[in-house]
C-alpha cells in the first residue's frame, strides 16, 4: 500500500496477472481450512456447511490422498511417486515439506533409483560420513570411554590409515571380538593397543574360550595390531592436547585436520575419498578458513567436540552438480511461484504443516500470527 502510494497509483487500478480457476481456488479455500491451527477448529462447523460435497469432489478430483502407517512407509512412497511422475520425458515433479528429516529420507530412497534430487535444503554438513569420522576421532579423544562410539569409529566407511579397506573392516571386526566384548568397562582409544593384548593373553590361556577363538589366524592378529599402531600414530596430533586447560584454537584446529587425514587417507595414500563430493568439499572449504583464522582462544581441550560441533553445525551441503533437474525437494518457502507437473506435499502433520510459530529474538509468536 505504501509503495503504490508514493508512485502515485491507486489500489483500483493494481490488476492481477493470474487468477486461479474456480476448481483451484476452492481446493486452495479447503487445504486452508483443513490446516486450521488446532485452536481454531471450532470453525469447522461454520465453515463446513459452505463447501457442498459436489464442490469437494470436484476440487480434489486430480488429488490423491496417502496415509502412510511410518515415516518409512512415507518416504518410500513419496520416492516412488516423484520417480514415476519423471519418467515421461520433459516432466517435471516435487516434493513439497516443511519436515526436513522426510526431506532427506525421501532424497535417500531417490539415490535407491540412482536419482539424485534437486533439495533446496541440503544436508547438514554434520550428517555427512567425513564430518562424522571427524567427530567421532574427537570424542573418543576427549571423552573416553564409549565402546560404541569407539566401535562407530573403527568401522567408520572413511577410516582408511592407508590399509586397503577390507583389511580394516576385517581387523575392526577382530577388535571388537577381542577388546571391546564382555565387559570391557570404559575403554580409551589411546590405550586400546595394551587393551588388545591383555585380553588376546586371557582369551588365549582360558579354559573356556569363545567358539570365534579357534578361527583366528597370526595374520588376522597381526592385520589387527597394524590397525591399532596406525590408529595410535593417526591420533597423536590430537592425542597431545589431553588434559590441557590452555589448548590454543589454532592449535587444535591444525591438529584435528592432520589427524583426520591420517584417518582417512587411503591405501594409495590419497585423501580423494576423504574430500569426495560436495560434502567433502564443504568440509575442507570449512576446514581451511578455520585453520586461516587469526582468532586467539584458549580453553580445556574436553571442550574442543562441543566447539567443532557448534562450528559445523550451521553449514549446509547442497548439491553443486549432478542432480536430477526433473525431481526438487523445495520447502514452503521455496515453493512459492514454482511450477511442476506432479507435486507432493509430504509430513502434513500436526505441528509440521503448517508449522507453529515460535518465538524468536526479533518477533513474538503472537506478532508471527
């Protein structure tokens, strides 16, 4: 109103440039009252007795409806349908969701159809496999004590500490058997070497010894000791800075890069695999402004996951190249003014479509609605 004003045009004379045809608008009326705020729904009674079953029937007669029975079960739907809207040449389709977790199940069931789709949202950088070896080398650094993060990490796909990957799955496998089965109390990740031993020596002079034990061979051992020596050396970067109350910033940033790559580099002594794809690129282009910072900080070196977490926390993967331009992911947001020939809109649940307003530092919830 403000801006018509000042150029000196009146309301009247504002034309719209598209209206929506009768059918249309009354499923816009419907989908709108259906969506009502929980604390609205009273209105129902009012609102029902406009809407004549012949008006109803007609507006949602290209609709159809699904109720899956888990989010699984929606996914896999969701997936299938957009993959069969596609498959005539030239059309297009999307998924519409203000639920992110639907968002990425339903792009993982795509990649199933070797579909990668065009997801507004992206991935959280935190969910990526490289970011999550990098957490989990610092957790079980910092915060030892966990068998299964300690066995999330042996058997992490990018743990590579320049072993072919079928000799660290393979020696993995034997660790967890020998060092971290039947009460293994609060394993370290530094001291898992002696771990390893120690319990080797009882297994191998008990008198009841379990059925695996025979299986073993001097070459799976050894495969399993040359894991624990490369693991202990990929660690010591980061490994120097336990117990420190005064860890440097910088320091620490310079030392859990190094590290990682030790974790991850392969066989061939590469890191290609490490930084592969988008998200791979992500991490790195992360990772170098982190270590170009000239910010000095000191703190406990235990507090050093939390940080990287936080610092990881806000950035987004999405896909750069390579996706499929027929099949989009769009939030309600991004939806808006877009065109498609088959369009889903996925999570219509309580409290996520529509979503509530929350309070935020600049608006109320009240001001929101």
């Amino acid at each position: 109103a403000r801006l018509i004003g000042k150029i000196g045009v009146l309301r009247g004379d504002v034309e719209e440039i598209g209206v929506a045809e009768p059918r249309r608008a009354l499923r816009a009326a419907l989908v709108g009252e259906a969506l009502r705020p929980a604390e609205t729904t009273e209105l129902w009674a009012e609102t029902r007795a406009g809407f004549p079953a012949s008006d109803i029937a007609g507006a949602f007669a290209e609709v159809t409806l699904l109720e899956a029975a888990s989010e699984r079960d929606e996914a896999v739907a969701i997936a299938v349908a957009l993959r069969r809207a596609v498959e005539q040449p030239g059309q297009r389709a999307a998924l519409v969701t203000g639920d992110r977790a639907l968002a990425r199940r339903v792009s993982i069931e795509l990649q199933r159809f070797g579909v990668v789709a065009d997801d507004s949202g992206g991935t959280p950088l935190a969910n990526t496999p490289a970011a999550s070896l990098l957490r989990l080398a610092l957790e079980a650094l910092f915060r030892p004590g966990d068998p299964v993060g300690l066995l999330s990490l042996l058997k992490h796909p990018l743990l590579g500490l320049g072993l072919e990957r079928a000799d660290v799955r393979h020696a993995a496998e034997l660790i967890e058997l020998v060092a971290l089965r039947g009460g293994t109390g609060r394993p370290d990740i530094v001291s898992l070497p002696e771990l390893f031993e120690a319990r080797l020596t009882g297994l191998g002079g008990g008198s009841r010894q379990p059925f695996w034990f025979s299986r073993l061979t001097v070459r799976s051992i050894e495969t399993a000791r040359n894991l624990l020596e490369r693991l202990k050396q990929a660690l010591a970067p980061l490994a120097a800075f336990r117990g420190r109350d005064d860890a440097d910033l910088a320091a620490l940033v310079r030392a859990s890069v190094v590290t990682l790559e030790n974790l991850g580099r392969t066989a061939d002594g590469g890191l290609g695999e490490l930084y592969a794809g988008d998200a791979g690129e992500k991490l790195a282009e992360l990772l170098r402004g982190l270590v170009a910072a000239s910010a000095s900080l000191s703190f406990a070196a235990t507090e050093w996951p939390d940080i990287m977490a936080a610092l990881i926390a806000p950035e987004t993967v999405k896909p750069a190249q390579g996706t499929d331009r027929n099949i989009a992911i769009w939030g309600a947001l991004e939806a808006r003014l877009q065109t498609v020939d088959t369009l889903v809109i996925g999570g219509l649940n309580e409290g996520v479509w529509p979503r509530k307003p929350e309070s935020d530092r600049f608006m109320s919830r009240l001001m929101k609605t």
